[in-house]
C-alpha cells in the first residue's frame, strides 16, 4: 500500500477500507469436459471470490461455453475474514497470484484436452491475467475480455498521486521497503494496483501486449476505481465503452458485475469464434 507519508497504523486502516470497499465453480457445459473445445478461465477482481461469477457461469453454459472459475490469492486477511463467513481473497502479490492462474489452466487444459483457453478477466483479475501470459511466454491464451481493466491502475484516495509525488522526490523506494512487511501478508495487490506503484512503473501497460492474444476491454466512464477509464485499455486492444449505447448508464466499479449490459458485452467478447 502506497501512502507512503503516513504511518503504518493509517496504512493498515487503507488497506482493510480496500478490502472492505469491494467485495471450482464450472458451467454446466464443463460437466463433459471432453466437450470443452474452447474453455473459458473466469478471473475475480481484488477481495473478491469465484462467487462474484454467479449468473455468469450459467449465462456462459447456455451460451455452449465451458466455464471454470477459481478462488486465488488468499492471504492472511483471507482467513481472519473467512471466520465471519466471508470470502475474500485476489489479496496476495500479482506475481504470486498469475503462478496459481497459471496451474489452474493446466489443470483445465489437461482435464477438458483443448489446446488453448479464453480467459475473462474483472478489474486486478486483468492484472493478474497477463501477468501470467506476458510473463509465461504462454501459447495457450486465445483471448483475454477484461471488464473495468486496472492497466493504469487506480488513483483511489489520491494514493497515485501520493506515489508519483514520491518518486519525484526520490523516496518512493525507501517507504514501499518499509511498509512491505507490514502490509504484504494483509493485502499485498493493494499497493501493486495504484498508479505510480512499482509494480505499474516497473511492467509499463506498452510492454504488455503479447502476440497472438486478442484483447477486449468492457469500461464504464464513471468506474470511479479505474484511473482516466477511456484511456485505460491497452494500445491495440478494443474497447467497448457502456456509455456508448446507454447514455443514462452511471454504473461504477463495484456495480460492474452486476449490470446486465456490461455482461452481455464481455460475454459476447468470449463467445465470438
């Protein structure tokens, strides 16, 4: 977590608000794997769970797709909130969690015996998503659909600009250091995600496009998480902006999931040959 003038008790308190603030599950379809000719990967967003898919799945098995979604990234929080009958997890590293997606597909690969998977993706679950392919040197990813991509990260309480500030003064490194420790085993996505971060300055949205993977991003101009929405696919990627076809439409980030048109743009993204 990246607001780094503050003391750490302050951090802690940032990074439960994050938390707090968002909050093998298979289509009917994957119930024949040998059928899966073409499986979908689903990919939660940060604290959250494979039950943020719940109707998409269904929606997706009606569609002939096969789906399989997954729980990642649990970290510390995970289990403490897990004793309130809460499910939260897409908490720990980037890194960490693109190594866990990464098996995940094999399995599904190796369970369904089709050659490559889409993969769709929601907020940091995109982040996730390619951080998996670019840095694998995967040939399996036909697709990756993000809805509310995080490429530019987000500037959430000003955090970004906290960080840019930082590092133009040169003391951005010296306060990450210190606050990792106290912050990774809670969430560590959390400051990896803000704009300016070294996590953002140092993989650069330019470099992250890999050869052969088409990409879909489904954006609302009023996420409210995303920084600068209209610019936050990646060069080359297509971009389908909800606002294009309702005017009206004022859906935020958290409400993403649950807007009928937001999944039937992404939904149709994945099920085009």
């Amino acid at each position: 977590m990246v607001r780094e003038h503050v003391g750490r008790p302050m951090l802690l308190a940032i990074a439960v608000s994050m938390i707090s603030s968002l909050s093998i599950f298979v289509s009917p379809a994957a119930a024949s794997p040998g059928a899966c000719t073409r499986p979908t990967i689903l990919v939660h967003d940060l604290a959250s769970s494979e039950k943020e898919w719940d109707g998409w799945v269904e929606e997706l098995g009606r569609r002939g797709i096969c789906a399989f979604a997954f729980t990642y990234g649990a970290s510390v929080a995970s289990v403490l909130l897990q004793r309130a009958d809460l499910e939260v997890a897409g908490l720990t590293s980037i890194e960490d969690s693109a190594v866990e997606l990464g098996a995940f597909v094999e399995s599904v690969l190796g369970r369904t015996g089709a050659e490559d998977v889409q993969l769709l993706a929601h907020g940091a679950g995109g982040l996730v998503a390619q951080q998996w392919i670019a840095r694998s040197s995967s040939t399996h990813v036909r697709s990756l659909v993000t809805v509310g991509p995080l490429w530019n990260g987000t500037d959430l309480a000003g955090l970004g600009t906290v960080a840019a500030f930082n590092r133009r003064i040169g003391i951005y490194d010296t306060l990450a250091a210190m606050e990792k420790p106290v912050l990774e085993p809670i969430c560590a996505v959390c400051g990896q995600i803000i704009a300016n971060s070294g996590y953002m300055a140092g993989v650069g949205r330019d470099g992250w496009m890999s050869p052969g993977v088409q990409y879909v991003n489904v954006i609302s101009r009023y996420d409210g998480l995303m920084t600068s929405p209209l610019s936050a696919a990646l060069p080359g990627s297509e971009s389908l902006i909800i606002q294009d076809l309702d005017v009206n439409d004022r859906t935020n980030h958290a409400q993403l999931m649950r807007n009928p048109l937001v999944r039937q743009l992404a939904l149709d993204a994945v099920t085009v040959e």
